[in-house]
C-alpha cells in the first residue's frame, strides 16, 4: 500500500510539471497535505461501499480512499480534460480496479445521469458550501451522506448555506501530523 502511494506522488510530480495539478512539490508535503489529510476521511466511511468525488483535480481524495480500501467503488468527476489523462494513467499504472474517472462537469445532469448515486459524496476544498450541497444531493440516494472536507474557515461558509438544502450535519474537527487543522462537514441526507 505505501509503494503505491509512492507511486502515485511520483506520478503526480512527473506529470505537475507538464499540467497543474498541484501547487504542492515536495514529495514529503504531498505525503502529508494530500495523501494524509484524504486518509482522514476513513474512519468517517464506515461500510460505505461506493464514493463519487466531485471536482476530483488530481485525484483527491478518490485514489488514496481506493488505494486504503480496495472494496470501495469509486467515482471521480473532474471537469479538466488534461486531469482526466492524468487519473486514467494513474489508475492503470497504480493496477487500481473498481474506480473510474469521468470528464464531466458535476453539476450537469448529463454527468449525473451517467454517474449515479453512491453511498458516500465527498468534495476536498473545491466549492463553496452553498454550491456544493445542491450539487452532491444530485448523487445521493435516501441514505447517503456527503463529506465536505474544509480548512478552518468553514463556519463562515456553513452560515452562508440555505436552510433548505435537506441536510443534518456534524463536524469532525482532526490535526494534520504537520499540526494544520482541518475539518470533516458530514451531512445526513434527509429525504
């Protein structure tokens, strides 16, 4: 498991150099901003058996969830055709199966369509929350739960959200082993 993180950073790294995937260079800072802080999202799973990653970019958290949990059917939607070519190579080179990249903007039903629902929508530090939810309930189904995985300015974007979007929520505050802290939005689908 820990080669293919490896392989996966190395990966990125090679090609972050023709495409932006990450403004992050340092193979030990990717291990710990990226790869750790996906992983973080784990214990919060429990026995999900399908993600969709929304605004996946690199692939965020969608291939180290796989790469941790094998079992796991996942989605990743990403909008920029040349992340698409990078998670298509990543996904064959890691020899990961049961997971998919799809090029496709998440808010199209098209994409939607396609897509499906999934036990567990999750989006890392890509939209504003307000935007996000009505996005993700696209996804879900009556039982799923969405994961927004934020820094901590989150309160000031959860008091900017509408009532109405048809979510409970919790946080789950944690620590980065570099001592950022970051937070878990988990919102309960009720519908």
């Amino acid at each position: 498991m820990q080669n293919q993180y490896q392989a996966f950073i190395q990966l990125l790294l090679t090609w972050n150099a023709k495409i932006n995937l990450t403004a992050i260079t340092d193979p030990k800072e990717i291990q710990v901003k990226h790869i750790e802080d996906c992983l973080s999202l784990l214990p919060h799973l429990g026995d999900a058996t399908s993600v969709i990653d929304l605004g996946t970019g690199g692939g965020f958290p969608g291939i180290p969830l796989k790469i941790a949990r094998p079992d796991l059917k996942v989605t990743m939607i990403e909008a920029t055709r040349k992340k698409v070519s990078f998670l298509y190579k990543a996904i064959a080179e890691l020899g990961l199966h049961g997971i998919q990249a799809i090029e496709g903007r998440a808010e199209d039903l098209k994409t939607q369509e396609k897509v499906g629902k999934a036990d567990v929508v999750v989006s890392r530090a890509t939209w504003q929350l307000k935007d996000f939810l009505p996005i993700a309930l696209g996804y879900c189904h009556p039982k799923s739960r969405i994961f927004a995985m934020k820094g901590p300015r989150f309160e000031e974007e959860l008091a900017a959200m509408p009532t109405a979007c048809g979510t409970s929520h919790k946080v789950h505050p944690y620590r980065l082993s570099s001592g950022e802290e970051r937070f878990i939005l988990e919102f309960q689908v009720d519908q």
